[in-house]
C-alpha cells in the first residue's frame, strides 16, 4: 500500500512526455492532444510554433473575408451614389393641403352677435364654413347702436346696445376671423326724429282749409324705407365722427359706410343749413362721409347698393368718398336686387335675373372702369350674398 502511493506521488512529480508510446513526433498517427493516461504536455503543445501558426492562419483567413466583404459593400454603396434620384410628385391630397383661399368669405351676422354671451358657437359654425371675415351692425339704419358710443342718444337708439362689444371682436379677432363693422351714415330713424332740424324733409300742401304748409320728415320709398339725415349739417358730421372713432376703438378690421349716399327719387327734397346751391345732396354726403373716414384709426370701406352703383354708371358720376382713403369699395352685386330694363352702357336688360351671367360680367366691368377713374382706386368686393344692414 505504501508502495503504491509512493508510485503514485512520483508519477505525478516526473515530468510529463512531449510524445505518446508506440508513435514518433513527426508520425502522421501523432494525437494532436494528450490521452486520458496524460501523455504529451497541454501547455506545451498550446504554446507550440505549431499552434501559433495555426492562429495566424485563421485569423488571416477572416481578415481576409471582411476585407473581400468590405470592399463589395462600399462599391455597391458607390454605384449606387451614380444613379439619378427619382422624384416623386406629391399626391392630390398633399399639394392641395393648407393652400388658403385667395380672396375673403364674407359672412354677414346681426347687431345682436354683439351681446352674445359665448361666440364659440358662432366661430365653429363660421370655421366649418372657411369664413375669414363677418360684417357686422353697430348702428343701423333704424339708428340702434349694438355697444355704447360716447356720443350722447336717446334710450330707445341704445335699447340693444351691449357693454360685450368689444369682448366679441376680440374673440372673433382671435379666430382668425376680421370684423368689419357697418355703420349706417344717413339713413337713421331715431335721430331724424329726435333731430327734425337736421334730417331730411319735405314741404306738401296744406290740406283743404289749412293755410300753413306742411313739413314732415323724408323716407326713401321702397321696402327698406328710412328717414334720412342732412349731409349739410355740421351736427350730423360731429355725430357721424364720434360713433366712427368709438368703432375704431373696439378693435375692428375695418369700418364699412353704408347709406352713405342718398337714393334715387329724392325730388323736392329740402335740407336745413344748406348754404351751396351748387353741390348736390349725393356729393355733399361723399364729402362728409370722407370727413369722417379720415378721423378714424382703422381700415374704411364705402357699401355701394346696385341701385347706387347703377344710378352712378348712368350718370357717368363718381362719389369723392374714395378720395379720402376709403381702401376698399364693397359694391352689392346680387342679381336678385337688380331691377328690371337696367341700362348699363349701351345695353339695356329687360331682366337681368335671365341674364344673369352676361349682365354680372358687364356690371363689374362697368364697376371697376368707374372706380379706375379715382386717383387712389379702391379694393372692389363684390357681395352677392343678401346684405341687411337693419
């Protein structure tokens, strides 16, 4: 027994042969690792020449597959930099997205939006309906005001007025959405009464027995009849300035004239503080209405009805209005307010509502050769929506 360990501890103590029993070094049968009995040394045949050279050849062999990778990759890569890049035009959907409107979508609303409460309502519907722009009432023809002006009226003109107004603009300004206001110049009911001296009148005879003539205000015919102010009065021009400047004071995009020349049929009408016989009713309120446009601190705009618009094509006549800075003429072109045998030039329409398309080409052409003739032409803006500035 003691022999055995003695064995066993100088088997472990000798050195380990570089070969095995039976076969040479150089033997093509040589094991290329150590038998389960120990022979030949791992660490010496690890760190052999032999092993060593092995190594390099693999790990030249894989340099040599990156290199031949390597070099195909970027060839390809550079064909392909050579190729034309090919161009995709956009879809319909893409080249059309976002591309604004190239002229404004009026919407016309009532004096009463002024007092609303919330306009969120009336924003998502004007939204919906790109509309980019509102004409709004803030002194009627019936002479109501929608806010308080400073100017001193009566209780019954400012009835509907409403503290929000400015709120309102500035709500719809915020939208995106401008805010013209239309101001109503000689058509108002409730100041001529309230303001004979200074409104339009006329003079018929005295009734069987009576020997006094009569004097009662003047209202235009037709279905919107009104009282009218006197363009020749100092009074309405002061009135007229002050509930401007006020407007333009709410913040608005602009403030649009309307009734701001005197309709047709206005014979034997009579004004108080008319001086000069030589200047017309029709050119004495253009002036006036200048007068006012070049005292406020906002964009202006002059309303022209067709039948305005007509009456000054016959006449070959145009108001100074536009003399005085007024940028934009906003002139009604509703087929539907155009009377019958309208003369325009030359050519007379029966009816124009049957022709419609040839009598709006030669109406705003007739339009636009009349305000060219103005030193500083106005923008015009054809309305054919219904326009109701009550």
């Amino acid at each position: 027994m003691a022999l055995q360990k003695k064995r066993k501890k100088r088997i472990k103590a000798a050195p380990r042969v570089s070969h095995t029993k039976g076969y040479y070094r150089f033997s093509k049968e040589f094991p290329s690792v150590t038998d389960s009995d120990g022979y030949r040394d791992n660490e010496v045949f690890v760190n052999s020449p032999a092993k060593k050279a092995s190594k390099r050849r693999r790990l030249a062999a894989v340099c040599l597959v990156v290199f031949v990778l390597a070099f195909v990759l970027t060839s390809f890569a550079f064909t392909v930099s050579e190729q034309p890049i090919a161009v995709t035009e956009p879809s319909t959907a893409e080249s059309d997205a976002g591309i604004p409107a190239a002229e404004n979508h009026f919407a016309f609303l009532s004096g009463e939006t002024l007092a609303s409460d919330s306009v969120q309502g009336i924003l998502t519907q004007l939204k919906a309906q790109d509309v980019d722009a509102v004409v709004i009432p803030f002194k009627d023809a019936a002479g109501y005001f929608y806010f308080k002006p400073s100017v001193s009226v009566g209780n019954e003109a400012l009835s509907k007025a409403s503290d929000r107004a400015a709120n309102v603009v500035k709500e719809f300004r915020e939208a995106g959405i401008a805010v013209y206001a239309a101001v109503s110049c000689f058509a108002d009911d409730i100041y001529a009464r309230n303001h004979q001296d200074e409104a339009a009148y006329v003079i018929t005879a005295p009734a069987s027995g009576d020997n006094d003539e009569v004097r009662s205000l003047w209202y235009n015919g037709g279905e919107n009849s009104h009282a009218w102010l006197s363009p020749y009065s100092d009074e309405v021009i002061y009135y007229l300035t002050t509930v401007s400047q006020d407007i333009s004071y709410l913040g608005v995009s602009g403030i649009v004239f309307t009734n701001a020349v005197y309709p047709s049929g206005q014979d034997g009408v009579r004004f108080s503080q008319k001086t000069d016989e030589d200047i017309g009713a029709d050119e004495k309120a253009a002036q006036a209405v200048a007068s006012v446009a070049s005292q406020v601190s906002c964009p202006t705009a002059f309303f022209m009805t067709a039948e305005t618009m007509l009456g000054a094509i016959d006449e070959a006549t145009l108001p100074v209005i536009f003399e005085s800075g007024c940028d934009k003429a906003f002139v009604d072109a509703n087929i539907a307010h155009m009377p019958a045998n309208t003369r325009i030039g030359a050519k007379t329409y029966a009816s124009p509502k049957d022709s419609a398309e040839d009598f709006l080409r030669d109406y705003e052409e007739a339009v636009q050769a009349l305000l060219s003739s103005v030193g500083n032409p106005p923008e015009i803006v054809l309305i054919q929506d219904d326009v109701n500035f009550e």
